[in-house]
C-alpha cells in the first residue's frame, strides 16, 4: 500500500511540474470602453512569427491594426499593444513566456496586461496558441 502512496506522490509531482501559468491583471481605474483600433509594437527578425501571430489575434478581435517600431507614430489608434517573448532551447526551440501589454495610446496609461508561463518541466506549446489564450483572457476581461 505504501508503493501505491509513494507512487502517487511521484505522479502527482510530475503533473504539478508540467502545469503552465497564464493570468491577466486590469488597470480598476479604467473606464469601460469599446476599442476599435490598435498599434502594434513589432519586434521583426526573431519575433516576426510573433508579430504575426499577435496581429492576427486582435484583428480576430475585431480591432484595425496598423503596425510598426516603438517610436512610430500610432496614428488614429486608441491602443498601443507591446509584447515580450522568451525562447529557450531544448532539443528545439520552445517559448519560455509570453507577455502582452495594453495602453490607452493617447494618456499612456497601461489598461491590462496578460502573461503565460511555461512550466519547469517545459512542453512545446504552439506558439500560435498560447497569443491566442493570452489576447483572448486580456482582451476578455479588459471589456468586462
């Protein structure tokens, strides 16, 4: 009976070790709005499948999204949306977190961040997928 505890415990560690995190944090003094458009701060080289994927997700969201550096003018856009990536090798590349950060783009003010983490005992996580979950729970509870 003691091996099944024991073996228990082990499995029970390796699952809690293989876990991702993720969570989203709104700014409370914001007021309720309905965005319509955002910038999108681009990293291009390494991150260009990022852009991409980022960009894709909030025009599913319906936002117009134009693109470009950190000191480009935002134009008409009422969001500027900053990311940041982490990769880390492991037989193959494999993303370690995810960030994404949302601002009023004419006070500055941030309005929600979303993150994901891998877990210790990291999986491959389509990189597609976890900018999907992550603007899907930001952009979710930045309208509520």
């Amino acid at each position: 009976m003691r091996i099944y505890g024991a073996l228990l415990t082990i499995m029970a560690g390796s699952v809690a070790g293989c876990a991702t995190s993720s969570g989203v944090v709104v700014n409370p003094a914001i007021a309720k709005a309905r965005y319509q458009s955002a910038y999108v701060v681009i990293h291009g080289d390494r991150s260009s499948d990022m852009d991409a994927h980022l960009q894709r997700e909030l025009l599913r969201h319906g936002l117009s999204v134009t693109v470009g550096p950190e000191t480009g003018a935002t134009g008409d856009a009422q969001l500027i949306v900053r990311y940041a990536d982490d990769w880390k090798w492991d037989v193959a590349m494999y993303l370690r977190s995810f960030d994404v950060m949302v601002f009023d783009a004419h006070s500055k003010v941030l309005l929600a961040t979303g993150s994901w983490k891998n877990s210790s005992m990291h999986g491959f996580h389509s990189a597609d997928k976890v900018v999907a979950q992550v603007v899907d729970q930001t952009f979710g509870k930045l309208s509520q």
